[in-house]
C-alpha cells in the first residue's frame, strides 16, 4: 500500500471549521451550544495555587467558560478584554457536572471600533447557580495604542 507523507499531513491536519466574524452581521441574543464538563479536585487544586489562595471558591473563572462557545463558533482577528464582571453566586462541588450557557448580551461601536459583550451563566448538575459572567472584548486588537501613537 503506498502512501505519501503529503496525504499523511493531509489526514492528521485538523479542518478549522469556524465562521469568520462578520460584526455587522453578529446578532444579539445568539445563543451558543452549551457546555458542560465536570469539575474535578485537581481543577480546584489548580487554580487555588494559580491565584495563591488555598481556599479560592470560585475556579470556574479560570476555565474561561465565559468565552469558550464563542471561540469554538467564531474566528476573528483576535480580541483585547475591555471589561469583565464576574458574579459568584455559590461554589462549585469538585465532582459536580457544570453546565454552562453562553450569549451574545450586545455589541456596540465606540469611538469607531466594534465591541461584543458576551454573558454565561454556569450552573451545577442540581441546578445551583453558580457564576455569571459578562465579558466586553474590543474586536479590533490593532488599535490598542494608537490614540497616544502606537
């Protein structure tokens, strides 16, 4: 049997199958597929050394969960975190399955440039609430800098 290592590359190359974003286009209200995982002590253990706090509650947040449906759905030119709010209503369980449901909250232009809002709700296996959060992303990152030369 003959094969290439051209059609081997081929084969193993992952397809990115994402859609570019169009801004313009992007509606409010767009609901992602939701997300779920399960919670484990390592995770915890994980980011309680990561934020050097051996009693840290909340290590959803650093999951990135908030964006994590976006980016699986969209490729753009990449993003700078403007604002981030983070609501924690009650601690995950380590071994609780998290539910996660992700949104487009809004969109807006500011000072010509075009900005996304997106919010995501996690909520464990009992239905507990247990974060939200609401993230602004400038989506056009070549800008940072430019009002004081950059």
């Amino acid at each position: 049997m003959e094969n290439s290592s051209s059609e081997d590359a081929f084969d193993m190359a992952e397809v990115d199958d994402r859609i570019e974003l169009d801004w313009e286009a992007l509606e409010v209200g767009e609901t992602f597929d939701k997300f779920e995982y399960l919670l484990t002590q390592e995770m915890i253990d994980t980011y309680r050394k990561g934020v050097m706090d051996p009693e840290a509650s909340f290590p959803t947040i650093a999951h990135k969960v908030d964006v994590r449906q976006y980016n699986a759905k969209y490729t753009d030119a990449g993003s700078v975190n403007a604002r981030c709010a983070f609501h924690c209503y009650n601690p995950p369980v380590a071994g609780k399955r998290l539910t996660v449901t992700a949104w487009i909250a809004d969109k807006y232009l500011r000072r010509g440039k075009n900005y996304i809002v997106t919010e995501a709700v996690s909520v464990d296996e009992d239905g507990r609430l247990i974060d939200r959060v609401i993230t602004h992303e400038l989506k056009q990152p070549t800008e940072v800098g430019k009002k004081w030369g950059g």
